[in-house]
C-alpha cells in the first residue's frame, strides 16, 4: 500500500508518507482516483454539516475553500501557472519558459478569479437531497482520473520537472485500476449518470492535453493540475444538468 500512501501525500495535505523512490511515485498513479473519492467524502460531510447551520452561499465559500486547503492548492497552482504560460507566449519556448517563471501574470489572474467563480456558483446551484452529496463525492474522482488518463496518454514536455516522477515506472495496469476505481463508484452512486460522467470528464480531459500537447510538445506538471480543475469543473457542470434533466421528465432522481 505504499503507491497509496504516495498519492495521498502529494494529492492532500496529509503527511502520510514523505519521500518514496521514482518507481513508488510512478504507481501512486493508479490511486489518484480512490484519493479523489475520498477528498469527495470530505466535502459531502463538511456540506452535510453546514448546510444545517449556513446559508446556501457560505456553504459553497467554504467548499471552495476546503478543496483549496486540502489539496494544498496543488492543481490550481498548476492551473493558474498553465494559464500564463499557454495563453502569454507565442513559440513552445516561450511557453515552457513562463511555465517555469514562479511570478503570476494577467492570464493567470483572470483565469483563477474565473475558476473560483465558476466553481463557487456551481457547488452553489447544486440540486438538493442524495443527488449533491453523490456528486459532491464523485466529482473530485472522476477528475483525478482525467489527469491519470492524460499522463499516460501524452508526452512529457521536458527531460526534468515535477511530473517526469509519474512517467518513469508506468504502466497500463495503472489506467486500469483507475479506470475502475472510477467506474465503480460512478455506476455504484448515480447509475448511468455516473458513467457518462465519467465518460465526458475522460473526453475532456484528453481533448485539453491534446491541446497542450500540441502547443508544447507534451504535458507539464503544471498542465496536468489544470486537467484536474478543468475536468472538475466539466463534471459539475454536466451533473447539475443531467440532475435537472431527469428531474424535469421523470420527477424522480437519478438512479
């Protein structure tokens, strides 16, 4: 259970296992989807909690907030670098270059507050009852599963950097624990629901590090955090209209 113990401690907050060779950190892949079960658990019964107390609004603040603190901002970090990077340079060069530079520019900026807002509105325009706890769990899963499809689906950009761990030491065993991972708690919370979830959260993911790829000649550390809030986002929004779909021609929940 050391590649678990490995995807816990770079995916969260939780010192569980510091260090670990290059092998360990390649097959802490697999896990990236059970890992995001769980950070979704945390949320559904933070929400669970407040939502007795807090009005609808505040609740959504503070699960913004609590995915931010327990990923260490990891993937959004990634994501607001990618966007300096991708948008503010015009030869792969220059791109890799701003990718490195630590300082946050324009791009950057305007990405993040538009992330945060997007992902605040939708944690707060979710649908009532069992369907938003489901979701709330599912989404940070199926997420994290898109970013262990684009590491195995696309180069890496440089010969050093955060993200050569995942690649040395891979494995296709690793998608399948994954994708199964991700599978089974889908069809298992939300039925068919769930599968096309993860189906679109899939498509999307491969379709942006196709993107990236072909600006920068293969995917970054700092790319591979923006598939995860891009696919988060991706899988909230299409639960939300999946959830009032059903509600509006069936008047029951998913299942």
């Amino acid at each position: 259970m050391r590649s678990l113990r490995m995807a816990i401690s770079f995916l969260t907050v939780l010192p569980v296992a510091p260090g670990g060779s290059v092998v360990s950190m390649a097959s802490a892949r697999a896990y990236f989807p059970l890992v995001g079960l769980g950070l979704g658990g945390i949320l559904a019964g933070l929400d669970l909690a407040a939502r007795e107390v807090l009005p609808p609004m505040v609740v959504g603040t503070l699960l913004v907030i609590a995915l931010v603190v327990l990923t260490r901002a990891i993937h959004i970090e990634g994501f607001l670098d990618a966007c300096d990077g991708l948008f503010g340079g015009f030869t792969r060069e220059r791109r890799l270059e701003i990718l490195r530079d630590s300082h946050v520019g324009a791009f950057a900026v305007v990405g993040g507050a538009s992330l945060l807002m997007l992902k605040w509105s939708l944690l707060v325009g979710l649908p009532g009852g069992d369907e938003r706890t489901y979701l709330l769990i599912l989404f940070p899963c199926l997420s994290r599963f898109g970013m262990l499809a684009t590491m195995a689906a696309f180069p890496y950009a440089r010969e050093q950097g955060m993200g050569t761990v995942f690649q040395a030491g891979r494995g296709w065993w690793q998608i399948g624990l994954g994708l199964t991972t991700a599978m089974v708690a889908s069809v298992l919370l939300i039925g068919g629901a769930g599968a096309i979830l993860l189906g679109a959260a899939l498509l999307v993911s491969l379709m942006f590090g196709r993107w990236v790829t072909g600006l920068l000649g293969g995917m970054t550390g700092d790319t591979y955090g923006a598939v995860d809030e891009v696919a988060e986002v991706t899988v909230l929004i299409l639960g939300i209209i999946l959830f009032e779909v059903a509600s509006e021609l069936f008047q029951s929940p998913l299942s």
